[in-house]
C-alpha cells in the first residue's frame, strides 16, 4: 500500500510503475475564450469576474431561494437554482427592511464565524474537532483563515513525517546541492537510465509539458496568467513545485492535471494576509500538495487497479454509495443507459472537481473536503454522488450520450445545496474501505 509515502525533499527510493498520461480527457482544447489575449483586470481585483457558481443574487433584488433535491423542471426552483418569469413574481422576498434583518443576521454569523475560527487557530494546541466543525461550513475570505485552517488539516497526521523524513536525514546535507561530472563515457545519445544526458532530456520534456499546462491554467484569473511580473512570479512558483515533485517521484512523475490541484492551494497561501506566511507559499504549497496526492496516489499505479486502494475499486465506492441512497438511478445509469463511473467520475476524483466548478466555488468545495473528519476520499465521493442525485431527473430522461454530456459537462449548481445533499447522504460502512488523513 502506497498511500501517505510521498516525501519531502529527500531521496527518491520508492518505485511505482509508470502511469504517465492526462488526467483530463481533452485538457489540451481548453483555450482561452479571449483568443489568447491577456484578460483585463483592474489592479487589485485578482477574483473580481469569478461569480459563485450558481444561483446569482442581483444586489438590487433580494429573493427567497428553495432549493429541492430533485430537478424542479417547469414547476419552479430546480437544483440549478433557476426560477422561471413567475416564480419570480410569487417569490419575490421582503421588501428593503426584511432584506436588510437578512443581511444583518448573515453579517453577524460571519462575524461570529470569524472570531470562533481565530480563537481556535490562537490556541497552542489547536483542536481539530472544532476546527473541521467551523470549516465545514466555509471558511471566510480574507485575513488569513482560510490558508491557516488548510495548512492545520492538511498537516495535522503528516508533522512527524515531515520532522524524521525531511532534509535533516542522515546522508542529506542542507544548503546548496553539489554539482555532479559526467563520465567520459556518457553521452547525449545515450537512453541508458542512468545517463545524466537521458536524464537531461527527460526532465527538459517534462518542463516544457508543465510550462504548457501552466499557460492553460486559469486564464481569467490575473494570479495566474497574463504577463506581468505578479502572475509570472506565481506560474514560477507553481513550476517550481511541480518539477520538484516530478524529480523526487520519477515512476508517477508529472500528470497533466496536476497544476489544476495545485492552483488552489498556492492561491490561499500566497493571498495570505501575513507577509510572512505569504512569502513561504512555495514551501508551504509544496509540502500540502504532496500531502493531498498522497491521499490518492494508488489511483495511477496500474498495479494497483484491482486492489482495495485502486482507481476501480474508488470507482466501485461511488457506485455503491449511488445504490445505497438512489436505487432507481443507479439502474438507470448501470443497465439502462450503461453510463459507467470510468467515463466522468475518473476525473472527478483525481483531480478533486478542480474542472466541473468555477474557482470560487472550488475553494468553498475544498473547505467541507479537507474538514471531513473520515478523510478526503470519504467526502469526495459524498460529493460526487450528490452531483448525480442533484441532476437526476436530467439524466433518468436521457440516453447514453446525453447522460455523458451532461456529467461531463457538469451544469451549474448552488454549491451549498450541493454539499447539504453530500452531508444527507447514508454513509457507507466504513470498515469495509480503508480511510486516508
């Protein structure tokens, strides 16, 4: 079992097979819908064009918003949180005064939200429990919270590994590393494994595949593309992580799709409010990226596909949890229109939603995953299974190519009735599939 062995900079001992390849079934067409021009932004608004995916609010309207667990279809509210033209009229809230308790209520949880989530992260021994039961509900924009609680969970089970593995290793000096010679007999020919040319040549394709994806990442969002020395600095530090990844893990190595995961993480730590913390983003984004794939490394080890810690068997997961909370769909998707898991949940779960919602809802997603007390699988397969059962009248009157559209094109959904859906969910039995974090 491979899980939890990825290290920190150190040598490279492990050995898993090859399982190179994209993890994101055409990645590569994902083109910026501005032709390639850099997006505009105003200085300073680095999330400023993202909308919540979902229902939107107009600042100058205040409705009421039900959401049901099925698809409302010409009824009403649907999941998707569209209202038809006399839905409107009919649920038309309260005027500025009721509006206005709302906003006030809604401030003051936040504001009671906040202070609970520093007195936490003030303490000298943090308590998990709370902590995971404030951050499940979201965690606020702005003064640091959010990177500090995912630095806490992400690192809560991996400090002692990262004290005993990291540089301080017998036979690991810090500092600079020494430049090593090349063998007369080594040459730029050579495919030998040991040849530092091959070795060469290999690392210089692996760069040049991240600097492609790495252009492709988040091209409306100025943090991570565009040309000034801000956006450059941060695609520098993303690289800088990945090659290093790459280099300490020469069998799993770079996959495409990897830069989706790391894109959250160097995001909250580098827009961190303390200098400090944001200045040491690189390392912390290293250290919490290595330790969020080593929760789902087994899935690229082909050896492993059969076993309990294998992709099909994680695929198995979500479909057993679909049979357990939605019989009738599950059929559907089994016999009836045979949509397997293969085909969009693979993508899902490997690269952790980062491709079916927007970057905003992606955070918010990400705060519920990493709280989850029984582990980041255990969550993300809620949420996936949720994610069918939001859209299940769509995909009981479609066929096999509709169906296949649909999830592989995930339409836009209220994020926080998504997640209510994945924390209703019956749970699975536990004993019967190992728990990771």
């Amino acid at each position: 079992m491979l899980k939890g062995k990825l290290k920190l900079p150190d040598k490279a001992r492990r050995v898993f097979p090859d399982r190179l390849g994209s993890l994101v079934a055409g990645l590569h067409d994902r083109e910026d819908e501005n032709g390639g021009s850099d997006p505009v932004f105003e200085s300073g608004e680095e999330l400023g064009i993202i909308q919540p995916n979902g229902a939107e609010f107009d600042k100058g309207n205040d409705y009421q918003y039900q959401y049901e667990y099925d698809d409302g279809g010409d009824d009403g509210v649907g999941v998707n949180g569209k209202i038809n033209k006399e839905e409107y009229k009919v649920r038309k809230g309260p005027e500025k005064d009721g509006a206005g308790q709302l906003s006030a209520m809604a401030f003051i949880a936040a504001d009671e939200k906040r202070s609970d989530l520093e007195y936490e992260l003030s303490q000298k021994e943090i308590n998990l429990e709370k902590l995971r039961r404030i951050a499940t509900t979201g965690l606020p924009e702005g003064g640091g919270l959010r990177a500090t609680t995912w630095k806490s969970e992400l690192t809560k089970e991996n400090d002692d590994a990262l004290n005993s593995d990291g540089l301080n290793r017998e036979g690991d000096v810090a500092g600079p590393l020494k430049r090593q010679g090349i063998s007369h007999e080594d040459h730029p020919l050579s495919v030998g494994k040991a040849s530092a040319w091959n070795q060469y040549f290999q690392h210089t394709e692996i760069a040049d595949q991240i600097d492609r994806d790495l252009q492709r990442t988040h091209p409306n969002i100025k943090f991570f593309s565009g040309d000034s020395s801000f956006s450059r600095k941060n695609r520098n530090a993303m690289r800088n992580i990945l090659l290093l990844f790459a280099k300490l893990n020469p069998a799993i190595c770079y996959v495409q799709g990897m830069n989706e995961v790391l894109a959250p993480i160097l995001y909250v730590f580098s827009t961190d409010s303390n200098e400090q913390n944001a200045a040491n983003a690189e390392a912390d984004s290293f250290s919490c990226f290595v330790r969020l794939l080593s929760d789902s490394v087994d899935h690229f080890c082909q050896q492993l596909d059969n076993s309990p810690v294998g992709i099909l068997s994680t695929l198995s997961r979500l479909t057993d949890l679909l049979k357990l909370n939605d019989e009738e769909l599950w059929r559907h998707l089994e016999f009836t229109t045979k949509v397997k898991p293969q085909f969009y949940a693979f993508r899902w779960i490997t690269l952790l939603l980062t491709q079916e919602f927007n970057f905003q809802s992606i955070l918010r997603i990400w705060d519920s995953i990493l709280s989850n007390p029984s582990g980041v699988q255990d969550m993300l397969l809620r949420i996936c299974c949720a994610m069918l059962l939001c859209v299940k009248s769509r995909l009981l009157g479609g066929d096999f190519a509709a169906n296949l559209r649909l999830l592989q094109h995930y339409p836009e959904i209220n994020i926080e009735h998504l997640l209510q859906v994945a924390r209703d969910l019956s749970p699975q039995d536990a004993s019967c599939y190992p728990l990771s974090m």
